[in-house]
C-alpha cells in the first residue's frame, strides 16, 4: 500500500496487519472526523482529518524505527474519538478537566470492533497494544516530545502555511534516544517548542477558535438534553451529528450553529460577555542531545524559554471572556 502523505511524502506501508487495519471500519470512519472540531465551518485551512493524522503517526513511527506493535497502537490511537474531536470535551467539561472525553471508551470501541479478530489473525495481543505504557514514543505526559505530538503540530502548520523546509528541517531533527524522541541539537529544539507555543496561541487557543468550540458545544449539550441526541450519535462523524442538529428544529440549537461560519465576530471583555471559556493548557519543554551525549529540556539552557513558558501558562489559564458582537 502506497500512501502519499502531506508530511513526511510517499510511504510505502507492506505490512498485512497495518493494511488491514487501514481499511477496518474504526479506523475508515475517522475520515468523517475534523480534527479543529468547530472551526472548519469558520477557518480556512482546517482540512486535517482524524484519519489523516493517525495514519501519519503510523508513519513517523515506522520512519523512526518503532516496531510494527507500536505502528499499530499509533495508528488505532484515536479510533474512540467523537465527533468534532475535542469539541465534545467542552460538552462534558464538568468531569472531564483534562479534555480527554474519548479516552475513556478507547479499550471499549476498539474491543467491540473488528479490531481484535485483525490482530488476532496477525499474531499480535490486544491487551499489549491497548496498554499505552508500552509505547514510550506514541505518547508522553506534556511537555515531553511524542509521534502524537510531533505528528498533529507539523500537520497544523502546513495545513495553515502550506509546506516549507522548516518540516523538513524538523523531521530530520527527531532522533530516539535511550526509548524516547528527543531532537538533535539545541537551536532546533527552542526553534520548535516556540513555534509550538505559537500554535498554541493562534490556532488551538485563539480565542475565536474556543469560541466556536463552546458555541458548538453548547448546541451539542442541548441536543442531548432534548434527545435529539445520544451517546451512539457522538460515535459515528461530524456529517451524522451536524445533519441531526440542523433537523432539529430547535431554535436554540439552530441558533448556535448559524454562529458557526466565517462572518463571527467576537471580542474578549471581562466585563461584558456572553460566556467564559479556555482550551487545555499545552506546550512543550524538548529535550535534546549535546555534543557530548547527555541531554538538556530547553528551558535549562534557554532562561528567556522559561519566562515565555510562564506567560502562556498565565495566557492559557486565564481563558477567554467572549461577547458575541456578531454573526
């Protein structure tokens, strides 16, 4: 199976076990599934698919030597996610803190699928493959470097600012060393973690991107307060989910989503607004490699990364106090 992929360019995938889950229905159904949520209906250049990254993560970890296991595991990694992806952790904010809805059911969609009768087929175990502790380049706590990580921010950047040879530079930057991504020299290392803090702030935490996720939140929760929405319907794509809102009839919710196009505008006024809301805190302290072989984070060799780290947390944090001005 050749694969043509916007990062990392043609890849050629030959192992039967990965094609076969390529083609899984958990896995084809994220096709269907936006990764900016909302804000496809109101900025350009949201056209990442939950597809789209999985599969790329699958690459960047066959690109970097991981073994097919941990290929797999990135690749079914976000095979529980709802529709509108993290929008739906603003509908369930009250006992969600960390904005991870869809992990909670990520053994269950995966076991109830034709998932493990694949990997049966192919020899691997299940239960190893759901255990996210056995795959130290998939994932790491923030503000640690991982495939996920890597993979979702380069992706954004070019989905925004279209390919340049700073991804490249990046990609050949990233090294494994004692079981973990670190990169190869300091000046590339504060390079990225300050274009991600960048991301951070004018994309995934730019205040009308998180306006547009609890505007559609909002519709979302209303929805399943009247049931014209349930729990099953979150599982399927945002096309199933935004068709069942919009046949609602239900003035509130078709209110809501009439905000969701290119024309809102909304200010940040702590003294007049509409509703108070904030994304997840992110952003990334690398570690990479001396000349001498030991390791550094960022912030130890660069103290201006440190302040720069202790104004987004206060950015972040604070959150957004949105007043619709119009739509």
């Amino acid at each position: 199976m050749e694969i043509k992929d916007r990062v990392y360019g043609i890849a050629e995938i030959k192992e039967p076990v990965l094609i076969e889950l390529i083609n899984s229905k958990p896995v084809q159904r994220l096709k269907g599934i936006n990764q900016a949520g909302a804000s496809q209906y109101a900025i350009e250049g949201k056209t990442v698919t939950r597809y789209e990254h999985s599969v790329g993560v699958m690459i960047l970890l066959k690109n970097i030597g991981a073994p097919v296991e941990e290929q797999i595991a990135g690749l079914l990694h976000d095979v529980p996610h709802t529709a509108f992806s993290h929008v739906i952790d603003f509908v369930f904010k009250k006992n969600n803190p960390d904005q991870e809805f869809h992990e909670m059911f990520h053994e269950k969609i995966i076991r109830q699928s034709e998932i493990p009768a694949i990997l049966e087929k192919y020899d691997f175990k299940i239960n190893m493959i759901l255990d996210e502790n056995n795959f130290g380049l998939l994932e790491k706590k923030l503000p640690d470097l991982c495939a996920d990580r890597i993979d979702y921010t380069l992706r954004d950047m070019i989905a925004r600012e279209g390919f340049s040879d700073k991804i490249n530079e990046y990609i050949s930057k990233f090294i494994v060393h004692d079981g973990e991504i670190i990169i190869k020299n300091k000046e590339t290392a504060k390079k990225f973690a300050e274009n991600y803090m960048r991301i951070d702030e004018e994309i995934w935490s730019f205040p009308k991107e998180i306006a547009l996720f609890q505007i559609l939140a909002d519709a979302i929760k209303i929805a399943l307060e009247k049931k014209i929405l349930n729990e099953n319907d979150l599982f399927k794509d945002d096309l199933h989910v935004y068709t069942k809102l919009k046949e609602s009839g239900n003035e509130r919710i078709l209110k809501k989503l009439d905000m969701l196009n290119p024309n809102l505008k909304i200010i940040d006024d702590p003294k007049n607004y509409d509703f108070h809301t904030k994304n997840k805190l992110r952003y990334i302290n690398p570690k990479f490699i001396n000349p001498d072989n030991s390791t550094n984070k960022v912030s130890e060799k660069f103290s201006e990364f440190s302040i720069r780290i202790s104004e987004h947390i206060k950015l972040i944090e604070r959150g957004h106090f949105i007043r619709i001005v119009s739509y």
